[in-house]
C-alpha cells in the first residue's frame, strides 16, 4: 500500500513545490515593482491626461489637446478591432487553416481580406513548423488568464504606436506583462469560477506594471480606454485574438535578443491553440465565451475614477494611490471648495446688498424729491421777504407808486398785469399821487388815504405769506 501511495505523495510534494517557488516569485515581482514606482511620475501623468481620456476613442473631438502628441494621437486612434467586426463567432478557422497549403509569396490573392499578406505568411509558417498538441481543459482558464495578461500589455503598445510598431515595441510589450518579463505562472482549477487568480487579479497586475514601466503612466487612460480595448478584442471572436497574436508575434521576432524566445514559450502556442478552438464542438470554445462574459462583467464595472470601486480600483493595486493624491493634491482641493462655498456666499451677499442698495435708493430718491420740494418753498419765501424788505425801504415816491400798483391790481382784477399797459398805468398813478400843489387838502386825503391801502396790502401780504409758510 505505501508503494502504491507513493507516486502520489511525490506529486502533491512537487506541487506544493511549484506552488511555494510561484509565490515566491510574485512576492519579489511585486517588491520590485513598489522600488521602480516613480511617484512623481504618475502625479504628473494622472493629472495631465485624466481630463483627455474617453471610454470610447471615436467620440474623443481632440480639441486643444492634452499638450502630449503622443498621449493625443493613442486616445484619437481607432484600432483595427473597433473599426469592423471581423467575422461571425460561427466561423471556423479550420477553414483558414485549410487553405494555407495552397499560399505563395507570389500569389496576389488572399484567403481572407482581414488578414494582412505578412500575417498569411506568418501563420503559414507557425503551423507547418509546429508540433503542437491540444492541452488538456483542465489548463484552459490558466491559457485564458495568460492570454488575457499577454493581449492587455499588446494593446497598450498598439495605441502608442498607432498600429506602427517600433523599436521600442518589443521592450515596452514584455515589460507590461507579467507573464513576459517574470513568467508568471497564474494558478486555476479545471471551473472558471474556482479559479485561484481571478480576471481581476490579471488587470491588476497589468495595470500596476503600466504605472511603473512605460511612457504614459495615468490610471485613468489606462483603465477608461485598454480596459475596454482588450474586452472589445475578445468580444470580437477567435479571428480578432488571431490577428494580435499574429502582430505581435512580428514584434518580438523582429527582436535579435530574446524576443525569439517568448515566441517559443508563449505567442506560437496560443497561435495553435487558437486556431484548432471551435465553438460549435470543442469545449475550449465555450470556456472562451463564459470568460468573455465574465471580463465584460468586471470591465464594465470599474471604477475609472478610484474610490469607492466594486471589482478595481485605485486602493487595489497595490501603490497607494489614493493617499498619494491626497497627500499631494488634498490641500489644493480644500482651497477649491472653499473658495467655491465663498463664491456662492459672496454671490448670496451681493443679490441682498443689491435689494437693500435698491430700497435705500428709492428711499433716498423720494427724500431727495422731498428736500428738493421743501428747497423750492424756502427759495420761493425767501423772495417773498426780499420782495417784502425792498418795498418798506424803497423810496416814498417809488414805494408809493408800486403800492398803488398792487393795489389797483387787486381792485381791478389784474388789468395792469399787461407789460403793454405797465406805463400808463404808472403814469396814471403818478398823475393821482402828483396833482397841482395848489390843492393841498386834497394831496393830504390822498396821502392819508394811500397810507390806509398800504396797511391794508401790507396785512394781505403777511397773511399770504404765513399761510405759505404754514
């Protein structure tokens, strides 16, 4: 019995062996990767380019830009999985397969308008020269976690080159993946669901890798545009996973280093493993549509501006982002919003000062009209009184005359009030006053006479003006 029991026991202690050394390698990953963190790096790309991201690149208008060409042509640029929908999920690609044997590098035609020439050539290539052999389906969630880690670090290299790799392709492509630059190993069970490392778990690791490594390190470009890139590639069916894998097959065998050699691990045998799925028969094929339902499932749900996310989020990477921001950026946003409640109180103020400023105008407009009424009325007394103060100390002869004057005015109903007549009736006056020396009495009943009528209008007046005054 202990002879039977004994291969077993050497499988779980190698297992458990496997599995130490794989903890063990992410473990060191991770250090490494909070000692490459660059902080000031980040704050500077996070908060330069999260206003220019768009979820959608086609809606992305372009208008004066983040300053970043670069930045601003990969948000701009539509990739080639989002501008047609290569073929229908029924489509087998046996069929493709099939017609590779018949492929000349003369030979103008083409098997397929989605497929490049080069890309024809290349597949042609991988499969007449590989020996391969479909793994068992108990692997087939851990190839998918892999080949999610491989196409998530491929799209953000696609962007920034706009389609056109580089020189740095290679470098920036291994770099962003785990899988490439540690050789991760991600550990499932034979059920998608039960699986160890998780969807969640890949974007994660992603993602920490783009703030590290490459040239633009935003959280928000990343998650708010390669997110969704990756899930558009694998929403698009086996043909679109085929055309990156191909792409980026060219990319790391145009590397005279080592990028050879992640072809042999990796990049060849997801090419095979891809080409011999099918979906109507084969098992692989509907564990790849339950993971692309799965990963539309957590794509959809994250949280682009950090906080409070459900699936991935800022405090889940691992780097402390969210205590960086505050740290750097949490006073600035406190003067922000109190001078936003000190703007809209100051706006309060202003609309009262503004209606009490108006009543106290009117006020100030009515009392005005009401000292400008009671100027006028002094104004009008005060010539009364000069009036008045001229006649008593006029001469007794021009006194006399005026007099005489009002009172015939008021006697006879205004009839010398005429400029026209003003003459002759000084004249008349001045004949009444001014007889023949001679009659002495009566010159003396006129005086007398006169100086009773001066009373009299002097009393008139008087009683005119304390009435006025009054």
């Amino acid at each position: 019995e202990d002879d039977d029991d004994l291969p077993s026991l050497l499988e779980e202690d190698e297992q458990k062996q496997q599995e130490e050394k794989r903890k063990r390698r992410r473990e060191e990953r991770i250090l490494t990767e909070n000692d490459k963190f660059d902080e000031d790096r980040y704050i500077n790309d996070e908060f330069t380019f999260r206003d220019f991201c768009t979820i959608d690149s086609k809606n992305h208008d372009g208008g004066g830009g983040s300053g970043d060409v670069l930045f601003d042509e990969a948000v701009q640029f539509i990739p080639h999985w989002k501008m047609t929908s290569s073929t229908t999920e029924d489509d087998d690609i046996r069929n493709l397969t099939l017609k590779m044997s018949s492929l000349s590098t003369t030979s103008t035609s083409s098997t397929s308008t989605y497929f490049t020439e080069k890309e024809h050539l290349t597949l042609h290539n991988i499969l007449s020269s590989t020996l391969y052999t479909h793994p068992p389906s108990t692997y087939t969630c851990t190839l998918l976690l892999h080949l999610l880690d491989i196409l998530y670090s491929y799209t953000y290299n696609h962007r920034l080159t706009t389609g056109e790799p580089t020189i740095e392709s290679t470098h920036t492509v291994i770099y962003n993946s785990p899988t490439l630059s540690w050789l991760e190993s991600y550990n499932s069970s034979s059920s998608f669901t039960e699986q160890t490392d998780s969807i969640i778990d890949i974007l994660k690791y992603g993602t920490r890798r783009m703030l590290i490594y490459p040239y633009i390190r935003s959280y928000t470009f990343i998650t708010s545009i390669l997110c969704h890139d990756v899930l558009t590639i694998f929403q698009n069916g086996k043909m679109c996973i085929l055309k990156c894998l191909l792409e980026l097959h060219s990319i790391l065998d145009n590397n005279d280093v080592h990028g050879y050699l992640f072809n042999k691990i990796w990049t060849t045998h997801l090419i095979c493993w891809i080409v011999n799925m099918n979906n109507d028969d084969d098992d692989d094929g509907k564990v790849l549509e339950e993971f692309t339902k799965e990963l539309g499932v957590v794509v959809m749900n994250l949280n682009v501006d950090g906080g409070e996310g459900e699936v991935l989020d800022k405090d889940s990477i691992g780097l402390d982002l969210l205590a960086l921001e505050d740290e750097v950026f949490g006073d600035e946003v406190d003067d922000k919003s109190a001078e936003e409640e000190e703007s809209s109180c100051s706006e309060d103020s202003s609309d009262e000062d503004d209606t009490s400023s108006s009543s106290d105008s009117d006020e100030e407009e009515e009392s005005d009209e009401d000292d400008d009424t009671e100027q006028q009325k002094q104004h009008d007394l005060n010539e009364e009184k000069k009036t008045l103060s001229s006649m008593k100390i006029s001469p007794k002869q021009d006194g006399a005359i005026l007099r005489s004057k009002d009172l015939l005015d008021d006697n006879i109903g205004g009839g010398f009030n005429n400029t026209n007549d003003n003459e002759g009736s000084e004249g008349m006056v001045q004949s009444l006053l001014l007889g023949d020396d001679d009659d002495e009495d009566e010159q003396q009943g006129i005086a007398k006479q006169q100086k009773q009528m001066e009373s009299t209008n002097d009393n008139r007046k008087k009683h005119v003006l304390i009435q006025e005054i009054g």
